[in-house]
DNA sequence: TTGTAGGCGTTATCAA
DNA sequence: TTGATAACGCCTACAA
C-alpha cells in the first residue's frame, strides 16, 4: 500500500501534466497527423499552418515523446555507444566528438562502460538493443559469442572502434595496435638502445595493449635486441609504473608503456630515483595526451587521432541512417583503417 | 525513391526479426501478461511458469522492448546525466560512479556533456525529457530560466550536482567551492607566504571554479595578503600553465590553481625555469587527480568526494523512484552538503 | 496465480 | 497539402 499508492499517484501527475501532440493539434486546430508531419518535415507542411502548430508548440510548452515515437516508428534515434572505460581519456574523448558529431545527425548518444568485462560487454548490449537504436558502437573486436549472435540477427547497423579486424560484425574503424607495437620498437631500434621492455597494464583484459606489447616485442627480437614484457593487473595509472619498474628482471634501457599515463609515472618515477631521461632511460607512451607535450621532458608517444576515429564512426552510422543517408544508402566500407601518428618527442 | 525504399525495408526486416512478448507466451504457453509480470517481478509468478517463461525467452532469443514498455508505462528507466565535459576526470568518474550504483536498480544512464554551454543544456534538458526519463542530473546550479521552468513543469525528479544552492530546482548534492578557495588560501596563509595569486581557466562559463576564486581572492584580503586573479578562456589544461604565469602581473610566492591538470602545467613550467617547488612557489590544485600523489614533488590539492557525490545523487534518485524507494518515497532531503577534504602535499 | 481488455502518444499509410 | 485510421509492443487494472 505505502508504495503502490505513491507510484500511482505520480503516474497520474506525470500523465495528466504532459501535453501531448493531440493538444497541439487542437490548440493549432490542426489535426495530430499534420502536426507529427510538421515536426518530421516541416517543409512538407504550408507555412501558414506551420506558423500556427510553431505558435501552439511554444503555447503549450509540447515536449514531443520519443518513447512513443520511437514505438511507433519501430525504431529509435538513439546510438549505443560502449566502451571499456570513461576514466580513459582516449575513450571519453571519443565519445565526446561522437556524440557531437551524431548530434548533427539528431542521433543521442547512450554511453555505457564494460570496465573491460566482455560479459558486462553482453548486458549493455542487451540493455541497447532494447531501445530500438539505430546503432550500436562497440569498444575493440573481442566480445563474447553471445554478443555476436545478439547483433547480427537483430541486424541493427554496429560499429567496432579502435582496433581492425578479418571478421567485423558489421563494420569496423580503427587501426593495428601490433602496427603501433612495432613503430615504437623500431625507434628504440633506431636509437640504438640495447635492451628494452614494455610495460603493460591490465593486458588480460586490454586486448589492445596486449597487441601493442606483442607488436614491440617481435620486433624487438627481429632485430635480436633482448626485450621484457612486464605485467600490472591494475588499471593503468601513474602509480602503477614504479611497481612496474619494480619487476623489472634486470634494467633496461627503454620502456615502451602501457599508455602515456604510465608512461608519465615512469618519468615521476625516473625523477624521484635520479635516472636521467632519456639519458639512462628512454621512455615512450601511446595516445598523446594532452600532458605528454608538456612533460619535462615531453614525452615520446603514439596519436591514434580518435577524432577521426570518431568521425569515422559517425560517417558508417550515418551511412546506415534511412534519415540521413545521401546515397544508396547501402552497404557502406566494412572495415576502415584510420593509422596513427608517431610522435617522436625528447623523452626517447 | 532511392531513400524511401532502403528504409522501409529496414523497418520491415527489423520488425519481421523481432521476437515479442506475445511469441515468448505463445511459446511457454502462458498469457502474454504472465510474461510481463515475470519480467518485473520474477517472485509473482509461481515457479513452474517462470522456468517455462524463461526457457521460451533463451529459445527464442527474446529482447524485451523498452520502448514499448517505457509508453505504457507512461516514464522509462533511464536517467539523463547532463555534465560540462566528460574529458573532465571529475566528471567522468562521477558518471561513472553514477552509472554503477543506477545499474544496481536497474537505470540506465543517458549521459550528454553542455561543453558549459547553459543553452546547450537547454537543449539537452529537451532532449532528455523527451524520453520519460526517471530522472535528470544536472552539473552546478547555473541554468537558463527555460531549463527550470521545462523542468518544474515537468515533474521530472532532478539532481543537481557538484555544489550546493539555496533554491535548487528539486534536490541539490554538492558542496561549497568557496569555501574550497578559502581553506586553500588559509593554508598559504598558515605557511606565511607573503604574495598569492588563483591561476583559472575558463571562469566565465565555469561557475564553480569561479567560486574557488572567489573564495581564495577573499581570504587572503581578508588576512592582508596581496592577491591576483589570472584567467585563461581556453579549458583547464597542462598547457594553460605557462600563459597564465605570463599573465601575471608580478611574481607571486604561491598560486591556487583551477585545478590538478593546470596545477601539473605549473609544476612543469617551474621546472622548466628552474624555480624550485615549494622553495620558490608554492603550487596547490583541486580534484585530488590520481597523478597528483605521484609527481615530483606531490601536489597539494582538494579532494572533492566524487564517490560520494554520486552515491548521494544515486540516493536521491531512487528515493524518488517508485520501484525502488522503501519507505513512503516522499521528498527527501533537499540540499545535501558532501563537504571535501583538504589534501596538503609537498608541492605547498 | 493467471488471463482479458483497453490504452499509452506517436508514426505511416492511404484517401480526400 | 491535410486528415482519418490502424498499428507499434507492452503495462495495468480488473476479473476469473
């Protein structure tokens, strides 16, 4: 009783204050349809009649309903867009472009975050799905079965970011993390260093810095320079490079890091035990944050442009989007491989 | 033709493929509102048909419709997060946060970012509303006068968060960013440094870190410490540091940052010029940032609590949600003050 | 504990 | 260009 009668009650009041397109009609002495048209495509509706559903919208203060929109035309204008982690700037970022750029689109952006778990993965995805979005974009190309098979027989347009893959589930943007590995190594190579290590975090779960790490390391030992790969299971942090650094074999002289977060501990870490940068140590990050520049020294790192990534991302959405779509609309590039930029910087 | 025709066969094949409610019963041989009553509330249902029900939805790969359920219900589960930025870290380990403990009861986080823009909120709060949200959550207590009005009118529960109001719009979570500026000039004061300035960036649209400024400049008059106010329009960065330095009219012996990243940009640029921290200038940030403990030397900072922001605004939600409030779901507590921690460190 | 009926606010189809 | 009408898939009284 205590609770029903509240819920009841606040039903009733959200119900009975909400305006709905039916009053427009009435207020502009219209009918429902035109209005609803007037809203879709205002350029198929007289002006003259436009000026007055305009006038009873403001009136009345309509709030349109996408819930009942999105019913009745079987399909929502929301985008799914799940990545492992927020607290990433390289992901916040690009969710940040991307919803701006959907936006344009009158797409919404729906966020949500795995924490890097492919079974958490497979609940958001559950949850997407049962909005009708008019697509979903996923974080890598690692996901459980389960997801795979959700996806592809509710057919809805999918993107998978930041990594490239054989077998998209539909349509993938972004570029070779091992490519990114080998980059990097072939720069120490270049400088001559003659051991070397990466530093990784969380790699059972981040597939991507997994690639990167065996990337760096092949090639590493293609050019028989001896090579490390040390492992931290938390997130990446600046606090996680001294504990790297710590289980360390023998010291080397270049690390390759996880990311520039680490790779800025790595330098705190330098600092505070008097190795000199990039004297004794060379140091290389990925993803150039926006200290990486500022650093003392700046750090040597990886760009994997996630603007373009984003844009990317929004282009196959869009190409996928009755509404939007220019063309054929058909089936657009399946796979787009945007590169990176290597940013030699002092640090290494 | 070319665009109607792709369309309306998407919304043919999506529609053919979807498997709804009334399938699922048809299946476990049940009525359709047996299925929806399993669905919320699994403990109704004798045990018999809730494994029969359940055997038909994996058989048959049932994805329940939000949509549909969210317009009969008359209001969905998804509660809108409206922050300024998510490239922010408060920010985006406050929705981060939030997003966990909402999952906990079943709300889905919708989140949209205002780039400080009141109109762009404006426009979101539209948005937002346009889905039956159970809730919205709004950054600081500056809005346009439509946005509250839209929202008073609605009925909708709302949130606002990261400071603390007289009169918020429904319920408020956050606390007082001047008193944040004046225990950090209180602590320069107690270190006896004769001259001080607020380093900020982009105070015109950041009210809160307006109020830091406010709060700090204050005391320190207020204790006959000479004080400047530098500002920056571009967002708060590492590399706003050394512009703002320059901006200075003359040098000071401690500076209060916008927050962490700037206070960082400091610490660089000092380095970089070789004046000894905390020996020549004292350098204190805001946001505790997890880099802050770790650099070289450490940052004095201000923790704000952002767990604790977001199990506070999660509390306020669910006290207003029907399905999960406890006891009479009346209106709760209005204003919630999480108060912060000072955080002093080597850097000052 | 289970089933029946009516409606939620909008869109899309068609006819006027 | 505008309007009537039938879904859309589910929820919620209420009845059985």
């Amino acid at each position: 009783m205590d609770q029903t009668e509240p819920a009841k009650a606040a039903r009733k009041r959200r119900k009975m204050q909400r305006v709905t397109m039916t009053d427009v009609a009435k207020h502009a002495d219209v009918s429902p349809s035109t209005v609803s048209l007037y809203l879709r495509k205002p350029e198929a509706v007289s002006e003259r009649i436009g000026q007055r559903v305009e006038h009873a919208i403001a009136e009345l203060g309509y709030v349109p309903n996408y819930v009942a929109g999105g019913l009745a035309a079987a399909g929502s204008r929301v985008v799914s867009v799940i990545v492992p982690s927020l607290r990433n700037a390289f992901f916040s970022d690009t969710v940040t472009e991307l919803e701006k750029l959907l936006a344009e689109s009158r797409l919404q952006t729906l966020v949500g975050h795995t924490e890097y778990s492919a079974t958490q993965e497979e609940a958001l995805v559950r949850a997407a799905l049962s909005w009708a979005p008019a697509a979903v974009v996923l974080t890598g190309t690692a996901h459980t079965q389960a997801t795979r098979d959700l996806l592809r027989r509710n057919g809805t347009p999918v993107v998978e970011m930041w990594e490239l893959t054989d077998d998209p589930i539909d349509q993938a943007v972004g570029f070779s993390h091992e490519d990114v590995g080998r980059r990097i190594a072939r720069h120490f190579i270049g400088k001559g260093y003659e051991s070397a290590a990466f530093l990784g975090a969380r790699m059972g779960d981040d597939k991507r810095a997994a690639d990167r790490a065996r990337g760096f390391e092949a090639e590493m030992r293609a050019y028989g320079v001896p090579v490390q790969v040390v492992e931290d299971h938390a997130p990446a942090s600046t606090g996680s490079a001294a504990r790297l650094l710590d289980n360390l074999d023998s010291p080397v002289r270049a690390v390759a890091c996880s990311n520039d977060t680490v790779a800025l501990g790595v330098l705190f870490e330098a600092q505070r035990r008097g190795i000199a940068v990039p004297g004794e140590l060379a140091i290389a990050g990925f993803g150039d944050l926006e200290f990486s520049a500022q650093s003392v020294p700046p750090l040597t790192t990886v760009r994997p442009s996630a603007s373009e990534i984003a844009a990317r991302v929004a282009d196959c959405i869009r190409a996928r989007d009755p509404l939007t779509a220019t063309s054929g609309a058909g089936e657009g590039p399946r796979v787009f491989d945007t590169g990176f930029t290597f940013v030699p910087r002092e640090s290494g």
